[in-house]
C-alpha cells in the first residue's frame, strides 16, 4: 500500500533530483561561458596586436609622437585581456600555460610603465619579448590544435616577411606561416636572403616540425636540402647538418619503433642533461638543439594532460623546461627559462630539486647581468635570489 510517508520520500527524491539537475546544467553553463569568454579575452587581444603590430618593428614610428594615444589604448586593452586570461580555470589549472602567461601579464606591465614614462624604446622591447610568451603557449601541443585567428589583409600587407612570421607564430596560423617559411628555403638560392634571415626562418621551422606538427621525415628533407646549398656560409654548415642529423636520427628512432615517451623521456634527459649539469651540457650546441626541442615538448605536454602524479616529478619537470629554454636562448631577458625554475622552487621548496632549480635561476641571472666589469646584480636582483635561496633551503 503507498502510504502518505512514501509519498513524502518520493516527492522529496523527485526535488533533490531536478535540483541536482540544474546544478549540473548550471555548471555546464558556467564553464560553457568560461570557455567562451576565454576566447573572447584571447580574440579581442589578437584584434589589439593587430593595431600595435605595423608599429611594433618600427623604432621611428613605435616613438611618433602621434601614434602615442593609439599605441597606448591598444597596449592596455591587450594588457587587460591578458589579466582576464590569466584569472580562467584552464590557464590556472595548467601550471605551464599559468606560468606563461603570468610572464606575459608581468612584461606588459613593464610595457605599459616604460611608455607611460616615455621609455618607448624599453616599452617596444620589452613587448616584443611579450609576444614570445604568446608564440611560447601558442606552439605547445594543445596551443597548435585550434586555429582561432584571421588575417587582417590591410594590416598584414603593411608588415616585413619577418614580422609576418612573427605575427602568424604569435596568432598560431601555422599552415600559413611554414607557406613563406618553406618559400624562402626553396628560394634561397636565387634570392639572396640575408643569412641571419635565414636562421630566424630554420629556427621558427624546427619550433614548427617538433613542437607544432612533429615529423622527423620532414624536418630532415628540408634541413639536409639546404645543408647541400653552396650559398650557406661556412659558420651555418655544421649547424645545419647537425640539424639534419638530428632529424635523421629521430627519424630512424620512430622507424625502429624506440621514439622518446614519457616513460622513457626523463631516463634520456637525466644520462644527457642531469641535475647537476656542468656548462658543456647547457651550453648552445646545435647537436643537442632539435633534441631538446623535442625534451621540452614532451615535459610541457605531460604537464599540460595532467600526466605528472606527484610533486617531485613536476618540481623536477619545471626544472628540465627552465635548463633547456635557457640553454635555448641563454642571453634572453625577461626569461621565460627563470619562470619555470622559480616556480620549481615554490612548487617543491626545501626539496633537492628546489635546490637544482635555485642554482640553475643563480647562474642564469648572473649570465644575463655579466660584462667586461663583472657580474652587477640590482639591489631587487639580490632580494629575489635571496628569497628563492631561502625557499629551496639552500
């Protein structure tokens, strides 16, 4: 018999349940906005560069007078949509996108105070170093996937070929960019591009085939071709062929099935790099160039799934990913390298890869602050080494 108490029950049951629903469906909503809203930050700063962009790699006109107010507006609308990103859950729950952009959010806020104070030229260097925070996520596995962004024609007509590359890397149209990039390796030979040219090209082409769209084949095909080229000098040669090596040997690795994952990948990294690396080892060395590439593609990829399980393995990523970028670029400022190993630090202090990453921070920032007189560290260069030694236990 259904008596007045079941009724009760069920009648309550029933409410919990379309409660529940519209949490869930709420929910679902949120994130839907979230998601959305962190496109609409990423399109409205991408709409904002594209205004900054014909400026940016003019000295003469970043400074005119007259285009200050423009300059400025945009600099700040591309400044908030950067903060906005940085508060979204995705970017926040990604520790390598979240330390990416927060470099970003931070030289924009330089950018903003040099121009502000008539510093132009500081505020046009330091947001050009921004923009390689954006090309730094944007050539990441998951930053490759979605073509988000179009052309304006007007704009983009007015830029040099090398800033085209620098815009279409900053805005992730791949397919677009390798079109010039493959261009200017098949016209080299007739085309007189200026060598220095030519290694920004070889340069954004092997970011391209390792990180964007991995094909040793390819990568091989094209770096081998040019290696043969009688128009390369002598001092671009052996790093061209070490290149093409590098490909071929990556290439028979996929082959014999023995390609790097991520069971084996700190294994390798540990036996080439380790924790405590003398200079040779994070020297730049165009042998070791395509194969660290790959190292820290794999490491941002596993932190960007979520693959790392414990502490001491993403303290010890973070590591790998500052050693190797800054073995990458090592006289960059404003170094995304320094970011990686200071947040190893925060992540795991007191640790023996606190430790590691505390040292590595040292010498990168007496590296980047050492001339003919020595090394001269400002009085807030002392401060921060002195709060990270004191975090890591050192």
């Amino acid at each position: 018999m259904f008596k007045k108490v079941h009724f009760i029950r069920f009648f309550s049951i029933f409410i919990l349940l379309i409660q529940n629903d519209q949490i869930i469906a709420q929910k679902k909503e949120l994130e839907k906005d979230k998601k959305v809203n962190l496109y609409v930050s990423m399109d409205n700063m991408r709409r904002n560069l594209e205004n900054i962009f014909p400026y940016l790699f003019s000295e003469q006109d970043f400074k005119d007078q007259k285009n200050s107010k423009f300059i400025l507006e945009n600099l700040l609308a591309v400044a908030k949509g950067a903060r906005s990103a940085e508060n979204h859950a995705r970017l926040k729950e990604n520790i390598a996108a979240k330390i990416n952009i927060s470099i970003l959010v931070d030289n924009l806020k330089r950018a903003e105070y040099s121009f502000k104070n008539n510093r132009k030229s500081s505020a046009r260097y330091v947001l050009k170093s921004a923009i390689q925070s954006c090309i730094a996520c944007h050539t990441a596995p998951s930053g490759s996937k979605n073509y988000l962004f179009k052309n304006d024609e007007k704009m983009f007509s007015k830029l040099t070929e090398n800033e085209k590359i620098d815009y279409l890397y900053t805005t992730r149209q791949f397919t677009e960019a390798e079109k010039i990039l493959i261009k200017r390796i098949d016209d080299f030979e007739k085309n007189n591009i200026p060598w220095v040219d030519m290694q920004k090209t070889l340069n954004y082409l092997a970011i391209y085939l390792v990180r964007v769209n991995p094909s040793a084949e390819r990568g091989y095909e094209v770096f081998s071709k040019l290696a043969n080229s009688m128009k390369v000098p002598k001092e671009g040669q052996q790093e061209i062929s070490e290149w093409a090596n590098s490909f071929k040997q990556w290439n028979l690795e996929s082959k014999n099935h023995n390609s790097l994952s991520s069971k084996n990948l700190f294994t390798r990294i540990d036996s080439e790099i380790g924790l405590e690396p003398d200079e040779s080892s994070l020297a730049y060395d165009p042998a070791f160039t395509i194969n660290r590439m790959r190292y820290f593609s794999l490491i941002y990829s596993q932190l960007e799934n979520k693959q790392v399980k414990s502490k001491e393995t993403e303290a010890k990523s973070l590591y790998y990913l500052g050693i190797i970028n800054n073995a990458l670029e090592p006289f960059a400022t404003l170094n995304i390298g320094d970011a990686y190993l200071k947040a190893c630090v925060v992540v795991s202090p007191k640790s023996m890869e606190a430790k590691h990453c505390f040292h590595a921070f040292e010498e990168s920032l007496k590296l980047q602050n050492s001339g003919s007189g020595g090394v001269f560290l400002l009085p807030e260069d002392l401060k921060e080494l002195q709060y990270y030694k004191n975090l890591s236990g050192s």
